[in-house]
C-alpha cells in the first residue's frame, strides 16, 4: 500500500535543519499505524511527505504501485483528492457550512464523484460517526469531538485508500479522544480502512498494529503487535 524510501527532509538554506535523515519502512493494506515521537522527532514532516503535502529533499514514496514524484502538480492534486484522506489537529469546518455541507465538500470538486447523490452520501459518513442527528448544525453548534469526528466523515467521503491523521486528538479533552480513537479502531476493523496516524501519546499504542518511533528524524523502532504485543 505504501512504501518510503530513504527519505530525507531538509529545511533552509544557509542554517540547515535536518527533519528526517533517511527513513524507510512499509505499510500494509488494511494496518492502523501510528507515527509516535516527542517533539520535534520529525513524525509530522514524514506524514506530510507521504500525504504530499510536502516534497522530500531525497528518497522515495510509493503509494499503491505509484511513485508519487513522478506524478505532475495536477495528477498530485487529483491523487490526494480521490486516494488520500486527511484528518488534521485544528478541525478546519466551514464554520459558514452545517455538518452535511461540510462533508459533502470534497465530493463537489471530485469530478469522479460526478452523479453520486452527495448529500445521501455525507448523510451515510454522518450516521458511520454517529452524528446522523447532527447533520444541519453548524461548528458553533457541536462540540470539539463532534467537529473532529465531522473532520473524520469528511476525509471518508471519497473512500481514500489511506487516511492521514495527524495528532487528530491533541485539541480534545479525554472522553473525545476515546471516542475519535475508537472511531478509527472501528472504521480500521469493520471496513479495513488503512490509517496512518501521528501521535506523541504512547497510551494511543493500544490502538495500532504497527507502531513506528521516530527520534531526530530517524526510526528509532518499527514493531508489529502480534497477540496484543509489540515484537
């Protein structure tokens, strides 16, 4: 499903910052992986490579056979759009747009999508999260896991084969964590949605399958948990 070699990001010119020094690893088709490391580990930058937001200095990513620098600046567009999901720390809802308008979003500018009842479509990713009741309310109107898990049926709208998430938890109090992480740990069971999630709370291990520990932008472990633990 994904694959990263040797990559490297380096930032600046004349003071050089070194984010990643050259990592590598796969991820399977249907795995809860979760990114973890302090700050400043480099966790983020490498979901940003991946998710391409971001061009790495050196390496390489594939992404379902693709070999992501070689896609022009449109087919990338077009490849995030329709084969990627992303789920961010700041919710980003319209605040001008109710829930069900929110999450039909990305289907309006998916030329793909063309013909598929959006608004049936947002309304099936709201009842998924359990927000079916929630669907004309604004962001005012919800709480910060409500938005989140807003964010969450938005990313699934266009079935990506990967969902990013990047620290989807660090804004929310306990009980929405455990409620958005139990979301992800269904979504990643019931339909084998493949998730890629960055964290810097070891508790959120529990979740995964596959645990990756970067440290000053190297890979400090990479472990699969067999019978309930990481070997």
């Amino acid at each position: 499903m994904l694959k990263v070699e040797n990559v490297t990001r380096t930032f600046g010119t004349k003071v050089l910052t070194h984010a990643l020094k050259g990592v590598s690893f796969e991820i399977k088709k249907g795995e809860f992986v979760i990114i973890m490391g302090k700050s400043g580990s480099g966790k983020s930058t490498l979901l940003h490579q991946m998710g391409l937001l971001d061009t790495p200095t050196s390496g390489e990513i594939y992404i379902a056979d693709k070999n992501i620098k070689e896609l022009s600046t449109g087919q990338q567009t077009e490849f995030r759009l329709t084969t990627l999901g992303y789920i961010f720390q700041e919710y980003a809802i319209l605040p001008e747009l109710t829930a069900i308008e929110n999450v039909y979003l990305p289907m309006m500018v998916n030329t793909k999508s063309e013909g598929t009842p959006k608004s049936e479509k947002a309304k099936e990713m709201l009842e998924m999260v359990d927000l079916g009741h929630r669907l004309n309310h604004y962001s005012n109107e919800l709480s910060g896991g409500e938005q989140q898990r807003v964010a969450i049926a938005r990313a699934l709208i266009n079935s990506p084969q990967i969902l990013f998430a990047d620290e989807p938890c660090a804004n929310l109090d306990t009980l929405s964590t455990k409620t958005v992480l139990g979301l992800l740990e269904n979504l990643n069971k019931s339909i084998g949605q493949t998730i890629v999630m960055v964290s810097h709370d070891p508790d959120d291990q529990r979740y995964a399958d596959h645990v990756i520990w970067l440290e000053d932008g190297l890979i400090k472990s990479d472990k699969y948990k067999i019978k309930g633990e990481l070997i």
